[in-house]
C-alpha cells in the first residue's frame, strides 16, 4: 500500500472548509463499502484510487471517483457507497427541514424526546419546551455559516 504524508494535499470540504487529504478516511470509506458489498478490491486498485484521489481537489470529486472505481472493479461495493453517501447527504438536509425536525418530535423519535430525560416529556410544558428546542435548532441551523452548520 502507498504512503502518503498526510499534510502534503488540501481538498475543499462539501462546506466549504480546506482540510488536509487523509489517506485513511478514504480507505476506511473504500473499505466498508467493499465490506457491505461482501467483496474484495484488489491492493493495487486502492493504490490507484489513493494516487487519482489525491490529484482532486475536493470531497465531490472525490466520491465521484471511488464511485466509478468500485463500479469498475466491485459493483456491489459501488452500490454499497452510493447508498451511504445518500443517507448522509439525506441526514445533512434533514436536519436543517423544519418539517422533518417536527415529524420527528411528533412521531416520539427516542433522541428528541429523551433530550431532556429527567422530565416526562408527556406534560405539557415540556411539549412545549422541546418543540420550541426542535424549531429553534432547525431554523438555527439554516442561518449559521455552512462550515457550522454542518460541525453540529
């Protein structure tokens, strides 16, 4: 496996944020794909994706080149990332949906609820309390810079 010095290359985050490349967030992304899709990616080929991966310069570029890598070389590893960078990106929005935020509380979501765990969160007040919380921190999220954002 290639060795890389970990502060030689900078990539632009999806927020924004320059952030030194890292070899092992790649290959440990590379590698639970490869594991949920129940194959294996030959040493060479994560070689090859390291060196492409550190030509780019940002985190879009990169997820579009392990994608068509692992389509290449290990479709159902291909599958497995697509399918993990969509529930990530779906979670950033989500958290940011008003709508979404209170469907969550509404529908009793264990981590809204139990935010404030030593009140029942059945009485009214504090209904009230966490759905004041879950609009405040939905619309908070919508007027912070998207490097903050994005950190919470």
């Amino acid at each position: 496996m290639l060795a890389y010095k970990q502060d030689t290359v900078t990539i632009n985050k999806h927020n924004g944020v320059r952030e030194p490349f890292s070899d092992v967030k790649l290959l440990a992304s590379v590698d639970a794909a490869v594991t949920a899709g129940k194959t294996e990616l030959a040493e060479d080929v994560r070689d090859d994706l390291l060196v492409r991966a550190r030509q780019l310069a940002d985190t879009n570029a990169i997820a579009a080149a392990v994608e068509e890598t692992l389509t290449t070389h290990a479709p159902a590893a291909a599958d497995a990332y697509h399918q993990y960078r969509g529930a990530k990106l779906a979670r950033r929005q989500q958290a940011q949906d008003l709508d979404a935020a209170l469907n969550r509380l509404q529908s009793r979501d264990r981590n809204v609820v139990n935010e404030n765990a030593n009140k029942d969160s059945e009485v009214f007040n504090t209904q009230r309390d966490l759905t004041a919380g879950t609009v405040a921190r939905a619309q908070g999220l919508k007027m912070l810079p998207p490097a903050v954002a994005v950190a919470t």
